[in-house]
C-alpha cells in the first residue's frame, strides 16, 4: 500500500499521557492546597490557581515546556476535561499567573521546610539498640 503524505495546517497533539496525568493529580490531590494560597498581585480569575498549575504540568506531560505550546489545547476537551480545567488558559494568562504562583509557592515550600525542621528539632531523639550499648545477643555470662 502506498502513502501519500503532504504537508496541511492541522496541528496533531498526542494527548495520551494526559489521562493517566489527570487520574494520578485526582487520587493525590495535590492541587487543592494551591488553589487556598494568596498570591499578591493576581487577582482572582475564571481560572483557578489549581487550574494554571495543572495546565503546566499538563504540558510537561506531553513533554513541552513552551507558554505559547497551551494555545494548541484551546478547544481541546481531551486535554480539559482529562485535567478536570474549568477553562483553558491563554499563553498570557499562563505565563503571568505562573511567574507569580513561582514566588509564592517557592515561600509555601520554604515555610513548610522551615517548619518540618523545626518540629523534628524539637522531637526526643530515639535511640536505637546499637547506640544504647543494649544488645539482644548473649554475652555467655
């Protein structure tokens, strides 16, 4: 069988991985403390910060880093519905919300890094047999 291939304006996306993707962000709910931060400078949108988040992640999915590579998933219901997206963002909005949501969150994790070091500084230490000198082998005394 003979194939003739040209060239068209399609775009052909490979939305695959995004099923699984968006399954996986279900079962670890890992965008709903997101969506609770407060960003300066962003006001609130139609589109969550859990949204714009998942929308990156989305795209890292399909291996594209790229703001401007969104537009390609405008009217996509596989890609939206997949990652449960009340709308798609645009490149703009993408970029400017992410730019923003970086500082924040990069001060959420330093907190909760701040934190967690200070509770496990502040918790007995354990020793275990070997540093207690105790042992459980008989000495033949």
């Amino acid at each position: 069988m003979n194939y003739k291939i040209e060239r068209g304006r399609e775009e052909i996306n490979s939305t695959g991985g995004i099923a699984p993707g968006g399954q996986l962000f279900r079962k670890a709910n890992i965008f709903s403390r997101v969506n609770g931060l407060i960003m300066s400078g962003v006001k609130g949108g139609r589109i969550s910060h859990g949204g714009i988040l998942k929308s990156m992640v989305g795209l890292f999915c399909e291996g594209r880093s790229d703001y401007a590579d969104i537009g390609s998933h405008r009217g996509d219901s596989v890609f939206q519905e997949s990652l449960e997206l009340e709308k798609i963002p645009s490149e703009e909005t993408l970029r400017q919300r992410m730019n923003h949501a970086a500082e924040t969150i990069t001060d959420v994790v330093r907190i909760d890094c701040e934190n967690r070091e200070m509770k496990a500084a502040t918790q007995p230490k354990i020793q275990s047999k070997r540093e207690s000198g105790n042992s459980f082998t008989d000495s033949g005394e």
